[in-house]
C-alpha cells in the first residue's frame, strides 16, 4: 500500500488524516459525519486510488464505525477496524518511551 487513511471517528465527527508511506501527509481534516460521502466523493476518489490505499479505523462501543466503513467499502478501499485496545496501549508506549528517553537525556 502506498497511501494510509487514517479516521478517528465519534458520534458527530470524523477527523480524516491521509499519509503516504514516506509520512507525507496529505490531509488531516475534521468533518461532519454526514458530509463524509461527499467528502470521498470529492477529494480522496481521483486522488488515492483504492488498491494503493488502506483506510484504517478505531471501532467504537456505539457502531458510529459501520457508516465510515460502508462508505469506503463501497468506492472499493480496503478497510481494517482496530481494536482501541491496541491503539491505547500503542499510545502508552509511545509516551512511556518519550518519557523515558527525556529521563535519560538529562
């Protein structure tokens, strides 16, 4: 895959970020739930073709995911749904491992 798509999804909003595999991003915008066809429509089809293209999205206790996913299934991207169990423990790494680092450097 050379572009990933990146939703952070609740009940009102999606915050959408795009980047390539060199970390280039190419978006990263908030949007209304319901604009989100429009916006795929608009300005991710025509630019990030679908089989070079992995859309990936937290799950969430109250399906607001299903919509994303259907949305994107239907243009023809692959989609994975992540646990946020997994999402959450990579965050505490990260700052655990930032904090450390920081530690050691003074």
């Amino acid at each position: 895959m050379k572009y990933f798509i990146g939703l952070d999804i609740d009940s009102k909003n999606v915050q959408i970020a795009v980047i390539d595999t060199d970390k280039k991003i190419y978006t990263n915008k908030k949007i209304k739930g319901i604009e989100l066809i429009n916006f795929v429509k608009n300005e991710i089809i025509g630019k990030f073709s679908p089989k070079e293209t992995l859309v990936a999205m937290e799950s969430t206790s109250s399906s607001y995911h299903l919509y994303p996913n259907f949305v994107f299934k239907k243009f023809g991207y692959t989609t994975k749904i992540v646990n946020p169990i997994y999402i959450k423990r990579y965050r505490e790494y990260k700052t655990f491992r930032g904090k450390k680092q920081i530690k050691l450097m003074r």
